[in-house]
C-alpha cells in the first residue's frame, strides 16, 4: 500500500495545525473575554449597583470562576474539532471490521466527514487497500478453483487426513476406487477401509511407501502409494497418493523384453561367432594332420557351449515356470528349509494348521527374497521372516535393514530383468512375483520403519 507524499503529508500537518491553532485562539479569546466580562464590565458594575464587591482580576475566585465558565466551552470546540476524526473511526473500525470476517466490499465514502479535506488521502489509500484485497481475494479463489480442478480430475487418488484419521478431502479418483465414487469427506478412514481389500487397507495401515496388489472387479490391479506428513492451519494431517501403476508396468514390461531379446541376441552372437571360428580352426586343424590340438579346440567349443547353456537356462526357467502343484505344507519343516540355505531371525510364532502350496515353488520364490536381503548390506541379524493368516490369505513377509529403494526403484522392482546390483539379473523379485500369482496370490514391497526393506508374499488358503 502507498504512502502519501510528503507535500501532501505536510499540506495535512499544516492544516490540522492551523485548525488546531485556531481553536486554541478561539478559547483564549473566549477565555480572555468571560474574563474581562467578570472583572472589568459589565459584571463588577452590575454587583455594585446590588451593593456587591467586585472581583479582583487575578485573584483565585476570578480565575476559577474564568475556568469554570471556560469548560464547556473548551469541550464543545474540542467535540466539534474531533466529531469527523470520530465518524471517520469508527467507519475505520466498521470497515476492519469487515475485512476480519472476510468481507471486502464495505467502503468509506468518497467525501471526507466533515468536509475534512485532509483526511481525502488517508480514504484514498483505505479504499486501495479494500480494492487490492478484493482482487486478491478473487485471485486466490480463481487458482484455488483450477488448483481443486486439476486434483479432483487427476488418475492419482488423493486422501488427506487429519490427526484423527478423519478425511479431510478426498479426489474424484480415491471416491471411485474406495467407495465407489460416494463422498468421503468427514468420514472415518477405518469406516471407509472396512469394506476395503485386505491389501489396500495392509498398505495405508503402514507408514512407508510401497508397491502392492489389488483385485478390482476380478482383475488384478498394482498400485504404489506414497505418504507424507505436513501440517495444515497449524494442525498434523498426512496425504497419501495411489498412483496406479498397472499400465506403466505393462509398458515397461514390454520394454524389458525387448531389452532382454538384445541382451540374449548379443550374447548368442557372441558365443556363436567363436564356436564357429573354433570349429573351422579344428576342421583345419584335422585337414592337416595335426591331430594332438584338436582336443582343445574340442574343449574350447565345449566350454562356449556350456556358458551358452548356463546363461539361457536361467531365462528359461524364469520363462517356463510349471503350474503350482498345491498340497499341504507343514510351517516348521518348510521354515527349517529355507534356514539351510540363508539363516534368518524368525518373527511370532508359525501357524498351527499346515499350508497349501507348491513347495518347491515357494521356497525357490523365498530363497530369492532371502538373498537380496542379505546382499541389501543388511546386517546378518537384520534379516528376519514372518508367516501369518491375515483374513483368508497366507502371508509370508520377508525384511531387512538396509538401505531400502527409493519410489523410482520400488516402482520397477518387480520389472523382469531390473535391478539395483550392478551383478545382479533382475530375475529374483520377478520370478517370486510370477510364483505368488501362479497361487493365486500377489507380491507386495516398501520400506520399513527404522530402515530396510520389506517384501511379501500373499495366496489364498484355500
């Protein structure tokens, strides 16, 4: 808000000055003459024609007399000097007012009280300053309307919560896929879970972000949600975002094949090409009767071979995983199992009624998990294994306490061929992922509290 300029300024003081100066001439006059009134004439003649004795001019009696007669007379110049300083406050004071309860229409009129022509620039300046908030005001709400447009027609479902777990706003995306499009706001996130999948409802229960599953209308659907906590008008909220990653998995997947069609093209060519220049040295070599070096050509073409054989073996049994064949499991020898291969730190107890999976399956899935968990740089004691029956699903969980992923690389972990090692083949998480699925079941991932990583592995019991 401008300031008015200084002549301005000063054409004010001067002439509140000069009002206030001739008020103060005003009194005196008026001051000196009830004065000369008491003392001189027409009063000292008045009480001695009554046989009164006059009053002194400077005794006490005179002057108290002078400053009685002189008080309402003081008062009304000094009410009728400050009647338009006081209308103009208290329209001041009606106007912020206004402002405080967020009205900004009210507005002083344009000609001064009292015809107080100083105070022109001072009503100037209020009625800038109601302008400004007025436009402000409507700017907030045109990008508070875009801003609201945009989030509620965004794909990535918004929940904000406050300190209570109530919602506070929820998107047009987390209405349809958690209450089918009904409203959400002011109601209890546990109300509004109840009815949720076991997953959904595992994943926002959490306090990490983190990769899972969700079967929607019998398809299987994968999401990733993030969590951060701020404070809004002073209050604890937390907002989550379910981003859905189906498609882009399915693209990237796509993209992974591709990439892993070049990997395999590559090294075949590169096996390829010196099998076939060792067989053509060794038919040379027959050719000539050097027949003591033939072996090792031999030898060379089978170690090629051999690697060959390795290296696709790998990708084939990724790509020709056999159907789960389901039969009961008992927990304490199937544990016992995977400790022979990574030890681990057992957590609750193991159920008492046995599984039903594919063992095999299941342990080749959980020997994975347990090797990234300890090449995460996890300590040894850090890995740990939990087995439970949440609802109607077996779950086994499997975490450590490394460094954990960021989003990016929880987003693709589960890609066939993707990983964080520079050695690794990004086949392990990828082949747990299609074992869950096998069973009917899916895989979930995120970071723990306090650090490392967790992933689980969920199928129906029956």
């Amino acid at each position: 808000m401008r300031e008015p300029d200084p002549p301005r300024r000063a054409r004010w003081h001067r002439s509140l000055h000069l009002r206030l100066a001739l008020c103060l001439i005003a009194a005196a006059v008026a001051a000196v003459s009830i004065h000369f009134t008491l003392t001189g004439w027409p009063v000292p003649r008045l009480m001695a024609a009554f046989g009164q004795e006059a009053l002194a001019p400077w005794s006490v009696s005179a002057l108290a007399l002078t400053g009685a007669l002189m008080l309402p007379i003081a008062w009304g110049l000094a009410s009728l000097l400050l009647m338009p300083l006081s209308r103009l406050l208290r329209a001041l004071e009606s106007t912020v007012l206004s402002y405080r309860d967020g009205e900004f229409g009210s507005a002083i009129a344009a000609d001064p009280p009292g015809g107080l022509s100083e105070l022109s620039s001072l009503m100037r300046l209020h009625s800038e300053l109601g302008q400004a908030l007025r436009e402000q005001r409507q700017h907030l709400a045109q990008r508070e309307l875009l801003l609201d447009t945009v989030v509620q027609n965004t794909p990535v479902a918004l929940v904000l919560t406050d300190a209570r777990e109530r919602i506070a706003y929820a998107n047009i995306a987390a209405r349809q896929l958690m209450d089918r499009g009904r409203s959400l706001a002011g109601r209890d996130l546990d109300e509004v879970l109840a009815q949720a999948p076991d997953d959904l409802r595992q994943a926002f229960a959490g306090a990490q972000d983190g990769l899972f599953s969700v079967v929607l209308d019998g398809e299987e659907e994968r999401f990733h949600l993030s969590m951060r906590d701020f404070r809004l008008q002073g209050q604890p909220h937390r907002l989550r975002l379910l981003r859905r990653m189906t498609r882009e998995l399915s693209r990237q997947e796509v993209a992974s094949w591709k990439r892993v069609i070049r990997v395999i093209s590559h090294e075949l060519n590169n096996s390829l090409a010196p099998i076939s220049s060792l067989a053509h040295s060794g038919a040379e070599l027959a050719r000539r009767g050097m027949h003591e070096r033939v072996p090792g050509v031999f030898a060379s073409i089978g170690d090629r071979a051999q690697h060959l054989h390795q290296f696709l073996a790998g990708y084939a049994r990724f790509a020709k995983l056999p159907a789960p064949v389901l039969a009961p499991v008992e927990w304490s020898s199937f544990i016992e199992s995977l400790a022979a291969h990574y030890p681990f730190t057992l957590s609750g107890e193991l159920p008492a009624a046995p599984g039903r999976f594919d063992a095999a399956q299941m342990a080749q899935a959980l020997i994975n998990l347990l090797k990234n968990a300890h090449e995460s740089g996890s300590a040894p004691e850090g890995v740990c294994l939990s087995v439970g029956a949440p609802r109607e699903d077996w779950r086994i969980e499997v975490g450590d306490r490394g460094p954990g992923m960021t989003e990016t690389q929880l987003s693709q972990a589960l890609l066939p061929f993707y990983s964080t090692k520079r050695s690794g083949s990004g086949l392990g998480l990828a082949l747990a992922r299609e074992i869950a699925e096998a069973h009917g079941g899916r895989i979930a991932m995120g970071n723990r509290d306090g650090g490392g990583l967790w992933v689980a592995i969920s199928w129906p019991r029956s």
